[in-house]
C-alpha cells in the first residue's frame, strides 16, 4: 500500500471561498512570522486543468487566473 493511495485532488466550485498563497502573488515579503495566505476570495470560474479566476469580498475581480495548487479552502 503506498502513502497517498487514498489522497484525492481539491477541486472547487463557483462560490466557494478560498485563500491563494501569499508566495504566489509575489507579495512583499513580509519575512518570516509574515501572512502566507491571503483572502478571502470567492471562486468564480473554473477554468480546467486546475485553473480558476477569483474575485475579493469587495467585489472586484482578480486579473490573473489561480492554480488548485496555490489555493486553499477557506471555512467561514
């Protein structure tokens, strides 16, 4: 049996509410006890091949599209 034999992929839906990934968004550094996660942002297209398009509590739209990887579920 191999570690991650039961591991399954994140995927999200249109209205779910994420946080993306400080690191990705190249952010200012805030050094080392700084936020690694920002948002949250509602989920408001799924692009495919792990790709989606995100958009602030404030209503604006983010202008570069997010991968599953850079992402997190956000629990409110």
């Amino acid at each position: 049996m191999y570690y991650n034999s039961r591991v399954r992929g994140v995927a999200f839906q249109p209205g779910n509410l994420v946080y993306h990934s400080n690191d990705a968004s190249h952010a200012a550094a805030g050094g080392k006890l700084g936020p690694k996660w920002e948002g949250p942002y509602e989920v408001t297209d799924a692009l495919g091949n792990g790709a989606y398009k995100l958009r602030s509590m404030e209503g604006t739209i983010l202008p570069r599209t997010w991968n599953v990887a850079n992402l997190k579920r956000c629990y409110l």
